[in-house]
C-alpha cells in the first residue's frame, strides 16, 4: 500500500482493522472439553452381571446405543404403547410445534436481516389544501396518485447481524434437542410405568392369596380359643394381621389403579381408556445392554447437546452486545411515480426516486451498551458452568443407573433362591398334612412364607426391569447428524 496516497492508506487500514476486530468479537463457543475418565462409576463395572431369573445380562462397554431400545423386552404391545405415545402424547406434540415455531422465526430472521429488503407501496387521496393568497381559489381541491418501490439494506460490518443469526440457529438447535430429550424421556416412562403396573397387578395377587390365607389363620385361631387351646391375645393378633393386609391391599389397589391412568395419558388417552396392566412374565429382560463410553456420552446424550446449543448461542450474543458499540451504514432507495393524475401515472414525466446512505455510531448510551456487553460475557461464562454441571450429572445418571444394575441381579438371585426354597418347604408341608403329620395351621404358615418371599422376588424383577429401561434412556442415541429430524407430523 505503499504507493497509494495518505487517505487511502489511512481508509484501507481502517477496514482491514474492522474485518479483524469483527472475527474477535466473541468466543469460539465451543465449551471446554470436560475430563472424560475411561469408566463411570468409582468401581469398574463386570463384564455380566450375574444369572438370576434365567438371564446374565452382558455389559458391552463401546458398544451403540439402540434406537428403539424398548423393542429388546420382546413384547408387541408395549411397543405399540410406546409408538402410540410418542404419536400421540400433547406434550410430546406442543414440543415439536413450539420447535417448527421457533424454525419459522429462525428462517424469518435470516430472511430479514441478511437479505435486503423490498417494500412495494400506493397511494390514492383526495386531498383539500389552502391556497396562496391573492392567487386563485383560497382553496384546493385536487387528487393524489403514488406507487412506489423502496429498497433497505444495512451492511453487516461488524458482525452483528451474522451473530444474531447464529444465536437464533443455536437456540433452535436448544428446542430440536429438547425436543428430543422429550422423545427418549417418554418412551421411558411409558416403559417404566408399564413396568410398575405390572407388578402392582402381581403383587396384589400374590397380597390377595395372602389375606385369604391370614383370614383362615383368624378363623382357626378363634376355633382355637373357643376350645382353650388358644389365647385372646391370639386372636386379637391374627385379626389384626388380617385387616393390616387387607389395608395394604386396598391401597395397593389405588397404585395400581393409578399406574394405569398415568399410563394411558402418557399415551395420549383419558384415564378411562387405561389399558390393562401386563404380567412381569411378559416382559423379557434385555440379555444385553451397550454401553457407550464417556467419550461418545457427549454426542449422544440429548441435554448434553442442549447445553452445548446454549453455549453456542451465549456466544453468539457476546458477538451481538459488542457489534451494537460500533457503526451501522444503511443503504436505501426508492422509485416510483406519482402525480394528480391517474391517467399519467408511471409516465416518465411523473418519476420520482431517491437514494441515500445513513450513518450511525452510538456515542453516549449512559454506559447501557458496555454493561449489556458484560452481561453478556456473564451469561456467557453462566452457560459454560451449567455445561460442565450437565456432563457431570449425565456421567452420575449412567454411574448410578449402571451400579444399581449391577446389584439387581445379585438380589434378585438370592430373592429366587429364598422363593424357591420357601415354595419347596410348603410343598413338603402341605404332603406332610395330607399324611397327617403336620397340622393345617403349619401348612398356611408355611404357605404364607412362600407368597411373601414371592413378594420380594416380584419386587425385585420389576427393579432390575426398570434400571435395566434407565440405563438404555441415561445412554442416549447415536447422532445421526447435526440435530435430530423433527416429529412425524412436523417435518421441516
């Protein structure tokens, strides 16, 4: 530039130094890589866990994570549960418009600030004017005809325009991940609730052969007392169990009363069309469970990626809050025609046009555009922070989701074992009664042993179940792209 004259140095360097300051003027966005540790939880988890119910299930560290993970319990209408709600759930519905909302005000504000605008206008008016004085009429009448085009368009110099779009594109990209969070979030609790129905129904079977079985204990015992060969005290203890029972029952009734109505509006019914509850043996459990590494937890966990969207879009709002300190130029130009005529209207004699450029450098704002500006960076920092507190939660999702996997199956195990064993001691009973060499009062003793340890074992399948459901929700899905697609009905 040397052989150019002062002025045009001093212009070019200006510019130059303007096209730098505006690829300085917010961060990256990109939130700082967290520490990814090679396991989840403080103890490394088995290869399987051991057998209980038949199944060992098999912990495939690095393996994907699947889609459609509630097809693996191997039931046909809990898959057409979960289809129906993911068609059908309101809020499911009133997410995916909230997002082809934000997607149409997304397109709108790249429409209107990136490109120029065009405006067509007309006017026709009558019109009733003073006249000179001492000069014709001291009133005119007369009729006005006007079209015009107008042209606007406001050069982006410093960024401010770029960075709202970007910060309108990341907060779109917030409400297609929320989106999906929704998604994965609904399909799990209409398998856990399906889940829980389910061994509500079974265990208030089990509860009710148990009150039959306490209500002849009470009956015997009184037989008893009536004969010397029991105590009051007895009696009065056996009724008492009896109505306890049937207390837990009746509430027992509500939960599962209530587990189907929250069922039916997770798919989109009324609590009267609640579907009825599955038997825990038509569930299988998933022999085996992917699991993602940390690494990979990052791009497929949904708030992950809603808090990264709002990084990006924190940033682009620094970009925004420092443009706004430095100039703006519009550009602007009209066309048209007008006259008193209609009849010359849009002849060469009646054109009319203009052009002009516009200039605009805030100077005093009482300090308002420098602590926008900071406010920004705060918020900025704010979405930084709230993104390390996601990872970290998402990680503790997986490590506590994972580790009370783990200890399900030793339980359950042992919980089959004392069922079983509790089974065979009452079928040796109950023989022993047929030959009368025990009385009957053993034989429900001994039968009452067993539903209650069928009770737990119950309680226990429904766990491993439900953290086995938690686990492929905590793991996410492999991304396929940028962003999820929106909802069936909402396709962009």
């Amino acid at each position: 530039m040397s052989h150019l004259p002062p002025a045009a140095r001093l212009g070019a360097s200006l510019w130059l130094s303007i096209g730098l300051s505006a690829c300085a003027f917010a961060p990256r966005g990109e939130p700082p890589a967290p520490k990814v540790a090679p396991s989840y939880a403080a103890e490394t988890a088995p290869a399987s866990t051991v057998a209980a119910d038949g199944v060992a299930q098999r912990l495939s560290p690095g393996a994907a994570a699947p889609p459609d993970w509630w097809r693996r319990y191997g039931s046909d209408t809990l898959d057409a549960w979960v289809e129906e709600a993911l068609r059908n759930n309101p809020s499911l519905i009133a997410l995916g418009h909230t997002r082809e909302a934000l997607h149409q005000q997304f397109r709108a504000e790249v429409g209107e600030t990136l490109l120029p605008s065009i405006d067509a206008g007309g006017q026709v008016s009558r019109q009733r004017a003073v006249g000179l004085p001492n000069i014709g009429p001291p009133t005119n009448l007369y009729d006005v005809f006007a079209g015009e085009l107008t042209l606007s368009y406001t050069f982006d110099l410093f960024g401010a325009v770029r960075y709202g779009v970007r910060e309108a594109a990341a907060q779109l990209d917030q409400q297609t991940w929320q989106l999906e969070a929704a998604r994965r979030a609904l399909a799990a609790n209409v398998v856990i609730a399906a889940i829980d129905a389910a061994a509500l129904n079974d265990s208030l079977t089990t509860n009710e052969r148990l009150a039959a079985l306490l209500q002849q204990q009470a009956d015997l015992t009184e037989k008893a007392y009536r004969t010397g060969a029991a105590a009051s005290d007895d009696v009065l203890a056996a009724r008492q169990s009896a109505a306890a029972l049937d207390v837990s029952i009746a509430s027992q009734r509500a939960q599962a009363l209530r587990a189907r109505h929250a069922l039916a509006v997770l798919m989109g019914r009324t609590p009267d069309r609640a579907p009825p509850a599955l038997a825990l043996s038509a569930l299988q459990l998933p022999a085996d469970v992917p699991i993602s590494l940390p690494s990979e937890l990052l791009r497929q966990r949904p708030d992950i990626r809603t808090a990264e969207a709002a990084v990006h879009a924190s940033a682009a709002q620094v970009g925004v809050a420092t443009a706004e300190m430095f100039p703006q130029i519009t550009l602007s130009a009209a066309f048209g025609s007008a006259t008193l005529h209609s009849a010359t209207l849009f002849t060469p004699q009646t054109r009319i046009w203009s052009a002009g450029a516009m200039l605009t450098q805030p100077i005093f704002h009482g300090r308002a555009l420098v602590a926008q500006r900071r406010a920004a960076i705060e918020q900025y920092q704010a979405s930084v922070s709230q993104y390390q507190q996601t990872v970290l939660n998402a990680f503790q999702n997986v490590a506590d989701t994972l580790t009370a996997l783990t200890q399900d199956a030793p339980g359950l195990q042992a919980a089959q074992l004392a069922a079983a064993a509790a089974e065979r001691s009452f079928t040796d009973t109950h023989s022993r009664y047929l030959l009368g060499a025990v009385s009957y009062p053993a034989t429900l003793a001994s039968e009452q042993r067993w539903h209650s340890a069928a009770l737990t074992e119950i309680q226990l399948r429904a766990a491993r179940l439900t953290d086995t459901a938690a686990l492929f929700q905590a793991m996410g899905e492999p991304p396929t792209g940028a962003a999820p697609p929106a909802p069936p009905d909402r396709q962009d």
